[in-house]
C-alpha cells in the first residue's frame, strides 16, 4: 500500500524522522508492517538531523529499525 508522506521512519526517542529530502524521486510502500523504498531515475537523499545525509541510488529497498544496544543494566561481580 502507497506512503502518502516521504518520512521513511520516525526516531523512538527523539522524535526525528528519517525521511527524503523534498524533490527526491521516491515513493514509499508498506506491506504487512514492512516499509519498502523505490528511488526512481536519480539518487535519492534521505536527511536525518542527528546524521549525515544517505544518497540511495535508483533501485528497490526494505527499510527496518536499526537498535541501539542498551546493556544489561547491571554491574557484573569482580573476580579476583
């Protein structure tokens, strides 16, 4: 099913979006909770403001979150 807006994903904690620069030749699809990407005829730029941009070229795409690992949140005991 087609995308209506260029934002690919939005940021968990910060709320930034990862989404493609206005003009960019791209249309957005998602299926079943899967986001694909088809950049048409010239590379398309996808702008994060805690990065730099992406240039993707021309083809077809699946998008998913990337994690970032946490730890375990604990301290682990010190052998001697």
């Amino acid at each position: 099913m087609p995308r209506p807006d260029r934002v690919l994903i939005e940021g968990a904690s910060t709320g930034h979006r990862h989404e493609f620069a206005d003009g960019t030749p791209v249309k957005l699809y998602e299926l079943s909770g899967e986001i694909f990407v088809r950049v048409l005829e010239r590379p398309a730029r996808l702008v994060h403001r805690e990065h730099g941009p992406i240039d993707l070229e021309p083809g077809c795409y699946r998008a998913w979150r990337q994690r970032e690992y946490q730890g375990l949140g604990f301290s682990a005991p010190v052998l001697d």
